[in-house]
C-alpha cells in the first residue's frame, strides 16, 4: 500500500492576510476540539467546478484543472500540514456517464477511500444550473447507497459559478435561496429524508467562485456578489460540520461490499424450518399414520 504524501501547507500564506488570520483560527478552533486530522470528500457530476475548489481551498494548483477535461479520471488526495493539523481533500472524477450515473466510477471511488475516514462531504453543483431533473436525485440516491444515508449528517452543498447576475429579474439572494431549495428538495427525495428527519439532516449550502474574475474586497479577499468572502466562509461551514457531533463515516469493507450474501438468509432460516416442520413434516406424518391405520385392520372386520 503506498504511503500518502502529507506537505507542509505553505500554500496558506498566498492568502490574503485577512483570510489567513481566518484560516488559522477555524484550524485553531478545531485543533482545541481534539480535531487534529479532518478529511473531505468532493463529489458531483463533472465539469461542476470540483477540482478548482479543491485548488482554491488549498490555495495552489494541487489538481490539475484543463478547458478540455473537465475533471480529474480518477480520484485524488491532497494531503496538507501546518502546526500539527493535517488537511486531506479528496477530489473525485464525475459520478455521470453517457446521460446515467456510472457504477463503475462510484465503485472506484470506494474502493479507493477503503479504510478512510470521511468527515465532510462536499456535493458540488453549480448554481447557474437553472433546473433539478431525475438525474440529480439518480446521483444523491447512488451516493446514499454506496455510503450510507447518514453521510448527509456530515455533508454541505456547494454551488460554484457564484459571480453571475440572475434572470428574469430576480434579486441575487431570491435566486440564491430558490436554487439552493430546489436541490436540498432533490437531496431529501433522493437520500429518502422524511419531512419528520429533515431536522437532523440540515445541509448548509455555500458559494463558490473560483475563477479569476471573482471581485474583490478591500482586504484583496475574493469576495461574492453578497460582498461575503466566500473562501473562510466555506472553511467556517467545514468546521461546524466536523463539530456537529454526528459521526464520520468510516468507509470499510462492509460498507464496500454490503451485507454478506451468506448472511442475508439466516434470519429467515427459522421461519423456514418452522414451515417446513408444521406444514411438510406433520402433513407427511399424517398421511404415513392415516396409511398404518388402515393396514393394522382386519380386513374381516
């Protein structure tokens, strides 16, 4: 098994000033929480703006990012260190293939988290995607299966391409909150959240904008058409997620793999040999008593 590479997170001083003194104390807050190793996953279809996040949060090009490959063939970890906290980022390919969510791709996915722990899921979309079809509640629903329902405890929405102005009229905000509400309605239906759960499944939604025409404050933060700074804002919702007090998700082999086949019968063995013993074998004993009876008689009478 090849060891990951963990690098000292330099990268974090390219921030502006104001965002590193951020930064580092949502890593404080989390490190004076006994959080001192926090893994992401970063799922969605592709060509959302998956990898770039992943490079915007980490602060350097860790993945590669192209106008004619839309996303990384398979899946990556970007491990990074700074005063004993270690941040892991695991970018991964579209979950779309040919129009239907791909099997194969979501299966390599989990093979290559076996053994991982994932802390924060961030489901990545774009929030100039103007509908929610069945392919959307496809993909949640596939998510759900290959990593258990409570992953939505420990998950937040991410909608890249913030930097845009809304049609027909609408105010940011109303445009904002109608495309989050449409897809958090999506991720209920799909990960089968009852209206009576929902409470305990309460998903963030944030802002991303990762291309270099994003605005900027006064403080050279990248901020978003709100005027809020969208890259400690995004690490602030990841810290409250870690410290929600739900539990992460460990991804091991039964979780792969799912229930052993051998043992997806044994519940019903008992009902079965109750079965038999009352409608076969007392059925078969009544006809061999019934046959013995009518030999043992005198056929005189």
């Amino acid at each position: 098994m090849a060891v990951q590479l963990v690098r000292e997170w330099t990268a974090i001083q390219q921030f502006p000033a104001a965002t590193q003194e951020k930064l580092v104390d949502l890593l404080s807050k989390l490190k004076n929480q006994n959080v001192n190793t926090l893994t992401i996953l970063v799922m969605g279809k592709g060509g959302v703006g998956k990898s770039s996040t992943v490079n915007s949060i980490v602060g350097e090009r860790v993945v590669t990012v192209s106008a004619f490959q839309s996303e990384t063939p398979r899946p990556v970890i970007v491990s990074r260190s700074r005063s004993g906290f270690t941040l892991n980022i695991i970018d991964t390919p579209g979950l779309v293939e040919g129009g239907y969510v791909s099997d194969q791709v979501l299966e390599t996915i989990k093979r290559f988290l076996l053994n991982k722990t994932i802390d924060v899921l961030l489901y990545v979309d774009r929030l100039d995607a103007y509908r929610v079809d069945n392919l959307d509640k496809q993909i949640v629903k596939a998510i759900t299966d290959g990593f258990g329902k409570d992953i939505w405890q420990k998950s937040m929405v991410v909608l890249t391409h913030a930097q845009l102005s809304p049609p027909d009229l609408l105010s940011y905000e109303e445009f904002f909150s109608r495309r989050s509400e449409s897809l958090l309605k999506c991720i209920r239906q799909g990960a089968r959240i009852s209206k009576m759960d929902a409470q305990n499944y309460a998903i963030p939604v944030a802002l991303v904008e990762n291309s270099g025409r994003c605005n900027k404050n006064e403080y050279d933060e990248k901020i978003l058409p709100t005027g809020s700074p969208w890259i400690p804002t995004l690490v602030r919702t990841i810290t409250e997620i870690t410290l929600n007090g739900k539990k992460s998700i460990l991804v091991d082999r039964k979780l792969i793999e799912g229930p052993n086949a051998n043992d997806r019968g044994k519940l019903f063995i008992p009902v079965i040999l109750a079965f038999q013993y009352f409608f076969v074998i007392k059925t078969i004993e009544k006809w061999i008593n019934k046959d013995i009876s009518r030999d043992t008689k005198s056929p005189w009478g």
